[in-house]
C-alpha cells in the first residue's frame, strides 16, 4: 500500500488463503523485525509446519490443514490441502482486552490491539479469553506477547514486517476500508470461477464485531480452528448469569444459617 | 451443525498457587459471612465461635495476596496494576465492573480491610474479656457490609473462570454458585474444627454442624446443576479424567451429610451427650469436607487445562 499511515483511521490485514503458499516468509519477517527469538527448534511431524501455534514467540504461524477429505473436481485434482497465515485478528470487540484488569491492552490510534508491556502483570486473564489462543506469557518479561501489528513500524509510517515479506501478497495490510472493498472483489471473481466454498471470515460484523485482521477462507472456519459466527462469544456474556446464579445461592446459604444460627428456647 | 460449543482457546495455566487461592477465598469469605451471621442472629454465648469465625477468616486472607502476587512470576513486583492502571498519559483507579479479575481484585482490597479490623476487634474483645462487640448499631452495620462482601469474594472466582472462552468454564453460569457453598460448607467444617482450641465456642459446635449439613445440600444441589449445564454445552467429556477429584469433592459432601443424620437425631437427646457425640464426629467431618472444597476446585481448574 502506497498511502501514508494515519493515525486516526482503522488499520488491519487482508489474509487471502486461497495464494498462501506456506513459504513461512511471514513468520521470519515477524520475528526478525519484533527481534522475537522463537521457540525451541522442534520437529512436529505436523505436515510442514515445525511452528506449532501461535504464542509469545510466534505472532504469524502459518497453519498447514491436510485433513480435509477428498473433494476433487476432477481426476488428477488430489485432495485439499489448506495453509493460512494465521494472526491476531485485532478485534473490533477483543475479547481479551475486554477482561484485562490492569487496562494494559488499548485501542491504538490505527484501531489495533496492542498490549503495553509496562503496565501489563502476567494475570494471564486474556490467554484465557482469546478465543484464537493468540496470546501466550512470556516467561522471560512475564508479560502478555502477542502481533502489536507492527505498532512501531507504523508509528513510522512503515507497513508491518509480514505483509511487506509476503510474496504472494496473500498477506496485504492497508486501510480497512480499502481491504475489505479487495476482498469483495476477490471473493466474486472466486465464486465467479466456480470456487463457491471460498468465503470471508471476519469481514463483516457477525464474529466479534468483526475483525481488522480478517481472511478469505476455502473451506468453514471450524476446519482453521475458527469459532464459527454461532460460536464467537465475548466473555463478558457470562457475567449476569454467573453473578446471578452466585446471588441465589448467596440468599439461600444465608437462609441457611439463619435457620441453624438463630436463638433458640433451651429445651 | 454444532450442538456444542466449539473452542480453540488457549489454557491460562492458573494451576497450583490459583487453586490454593480459590480455596483460601472461599475460606475466607464464607468464615467472615458465618461469624457475622452468627454475631447477627446467634445467642451471646455464640459470640466466641464468631471471633473464632473472625480469626480463621483473617488466617485464610494473609494466603491470598501472597499466591496471587506469586502467580504473577517475573512481572509480581507489578502486582499493584490490578488496582492501578498506569498508562501513560492515562494513570488512575482501574476497575472494570465487567471484568471479575478486575471486581475481585478490589473485592480483595477491602475485604481485607474488613478482614483484618474484625480479627484486630476480636482480639482486642478477648484480651479484655468483654463479651460485648464494639460499635453498637454501627459495629452490627460494619460486619454487614463485610458480610455481604464476603459472599461476593467467596464465589466471584467462580464467575471468574465463567467470564473467558475456556471450555467448562464459559460453558456454565454455575461456577460461582459451586465456589460459594462449597466454600461456605468448607468454612463450616473449619470452624467445627477450631472450637476444639476454644473451649468457649464448643457451645454453637453443633450448631456449625448444623449450618454445615444445610451448606452441602445446597452444594451437590449446585454440582448436580453444574453438570446438567456442561452436558447441554457438550463440554461435559473434558472434565471426566478428573472423576478422581470429583469423588473426593463428593465424598466430602457424604461425609457431611452423614454425620448430620446420626446427629441431628441426638438433639433431643441430652446437651452434653450432643455434645460428646458432636466432638468425636468433627475430624471425620472437617476432614474430608475440607480436601473435598480443594479437590471440587483443583477439578473445575484442570478441567479446562
């Protein structure tokens, strides 16, 4: 994207799967510009991917899907075989920064999620939110880590290290507005081909008010381990229930030891 | 199309100092609530048991910030940001009445507060051999106020886990409601268990026997709730390797019951026989009912993890 960064306008990836060709350059590009040393070296035997998840270490991970069953269009097509960039999704309704009790995760002037080091403590409150598992602790700082969307690199008006990185420009970061206008474009000319089970996820509001990093999918979300729209709730929906339920139980347990409690005439 | 709710979240591995925390809150809390009730609605000769419910209530609070502030590993020096948000051109008070991490991070504050003027107001009570509380009407209101807050930091852990993505934990409203009868179930069995280093409390032993029994019916009511919620959330499978800690947390719920048969039937009965009876029946009932508080927890905890 050609157009200076502004603060003030919403900012996001565009992750087209269906030209992800699992190069990983993205995982490296992330890591050499964040200067995040990556996990322990270790052989998954997990299809090509050795990087496992994302986490502290891993902001991209490119996930490799070959358990798809067999759906060719014709003889000599083989079976699917997905690969997806996965990312933090920066969420319009982050679930994450939702629960934080020490305000550590904002919404940064480029409306992504971003987790200030300094003040966040380790709760590991939104590890246990993020419905994406994108957020691990990092036992060296013992803070929260995760994608900040190149904040920095933005700050200099610089795109993020993945998106710069991708060949294939399956990964392209620019103005939402701009992003989604693409990927309405490129999920006609795909359904136009006849690729019907392409579909965008995120793009519209329907999973956590929709996500600044979003994507175009070739098969449901669940198969990418991606809460479907029925699926994607904040945690903050079980509140009244649980305070309610707890109430109940406060008014009968008081109840009871009144009853056990009370004064009694000595028989 | 998907009966059960779908998960992809990562586990937050709150594991032992988490547990140890939620079993000293819920002692915590439901010890305050008990003492009060019994300060509140009890005959004067209870008020002995109520500062022992004051002291065991101030015993299980100094756990709670150590295992939290622990919990924190190398950031714990910044334990203080969960009262405190220290952003930069953005510094003030943090509380987020939709965050219980947040609500219970306060709800410790000043229930501590409370806490440690109760236990410091029994002492000085029992150093003086008053057999009055102090403060009158507004003594009566600050151990309200206390209690109430005591209920909330008893269960709010529960809705704490409820308030994620975790599967179990979000799957269910119920997690509160379990904390807090098991935690004031548990608090009854510690306190039956303490009058015996207070001779003057042994007077309402059977009633905390009694308050007891009461507590673990209401609890397997919540468990027995609990269940139905994950089994309609199909999450139910995930916390089947902990059917160890679940007859654990069961057999402490028996335990208590049983023992409330054989001595409810003796009220009738003589006072000191009660008594008697009630006495050698304690450790066989605080016992198991106090593994049973920490296993129900350590099993709603590793359930998701």
């Amino acid at each position: 994207m050609a157009t200076a960064i502004k603060p003030g306008e919403s900012y996001g990836f565009f992750t087209d799967t269906s030209i992800c060709i699992g190069c990983k350059a993205c995982e490296v590009a992330c890591k050499e510009w964040n200067q995040l040393q990556g996990d322990e070296p270790k052989f998954l035997a997990d299809s090509y991917d050795n990087t496992g998840q994302l986490d502290d270490q891993n902001w991209r991970h490119v996930k490799f899907i070959d358990e798809v069953p067999a759906q060719s269009v014709d003889s000599g097509n083989g079976k699917a075989w997905l690969m997806m960039s996965d990312v933090c999704k920066h969420c319009k309704h982050a679930s994450c920064m939702e629960v934080c009790p020490t305000g550590a995760i904002i919404r940064t002037e480029f409306d992504t999620v971003f987790i200030q080091q300094d003040v966040c403590n380790g709760c590991r409150n939104c590890v246990a939110a993020c419905p994406y598992s994108v957020i691990a602790i990092n036992a060296a700082t013992g803070t929260a880590h995760k994608c900040t969307l190149c904040y920095d690199r933005l700050q200099g008006g610089l795109q993020p290290a993945c998106a710069k990185a991708c060949p294939t420009q399956s990964i392209t970061f620019g103005p939402l507005a701009e992003l989604q206008q693409a990927a309405d474009v490129r999920l006609a000319a795909l359904h136009s081909q006849g690729v019907a089970q392409a579909q965008l996820y995120g793009r519209d509001d329907t999973v956590y008010g929709g996500l600044n990093a979003f994507f175009l999918l070739m098969d449901k979300p669940e198969t990418y381990g991606l809460p479907n729209a029925a699926n994607a709730g904040l945690p903050s929906r079980n509140n009244v229930g649980g305070y309610l339920a707890a109430l109940v139980t406060a008014v009968l347990g008081v109840f009871a030891g009144v009853v056990a409690f009370r004064r009694r005439t000595e028989s | 199309m998907y009966l059960a709710a779908e998960h992809f979240v990562r586990a937050p591995q709150w594991t032992w100092y988490i547990l140890g925390y939620f079993f000293f809150a819920g002692l915590c809390g439901g010890c305050y609530a008990l003492a009060t009730l019994l300060r509140l609605v009890g005959d004067p000769r209870d008020e002995p048991a109520a500062r022992l419910g004051f002291y065991a209530s101030f015993a299980a609070l100094i756990f709670c910030p150590i295992l939290l502030t622990a919990d924190l590993g190398a950031s714990w020096s910044k334990f203080w940001h969960m009262l405190i948000d220290v952003t930069p051109g953005d510094t003030g008070l943090s509380f987020k009445y939709w965050s219980p991490m947040s609500v219970g991070a306060w709800a410790l504050f000043i229930l501590g507060l409370f806490v440690t003027v109760s236990a410091l107001e029994a002492y000085w009570l029992d150093r003086r051999k008053s057999a009055q509380p102090l403060g009158g009407v507004a003594g009566r209101a600050f151990n309200i106020v206390g209690g109430v807050l005591a209920l909330f930091f008893a269960s709010y852990t529960g809705v704490l886990l409820s308030v994620s993505n975790q599967p179990v934990w979000s799957d269910t409203w119920m997690l509160g409601a379990l904390f807090l009868a098991s935690g004031l179930s548990g608090s009854a069995a510690l306190m039956a268990l303490l009058t015996r280093y207070r001779p003057d409390s042994v007077f309402t032993l059977d009633r905390i026997l009694e308050a007891e029994a009461y507590f673990s019916i209401l609890e397997l009511v919540v468990l027995v709730l609990f269940f139905i919620t994950i089994i309609a959330a199909g999450t139910a499978g995930r916390t089947l390797p902990m059917f160890l800690l679940w007859l654990i947390a069961l057999a402490g719920i028996a335990a208590s019951l049983v023992a409330a048969r054989g001595h409810l039937r003796l009220l009738p009965g003589g006072r000191s026989a009660v008594i008697a009876r009630a006495t050698t029946n304690v450790l066989a009932v605080a016992i198991p009912v106090l593994v049973g508080v920490l296993a129900l927890r350590a099993a709603v905890i590793f359930s998701a993890q």
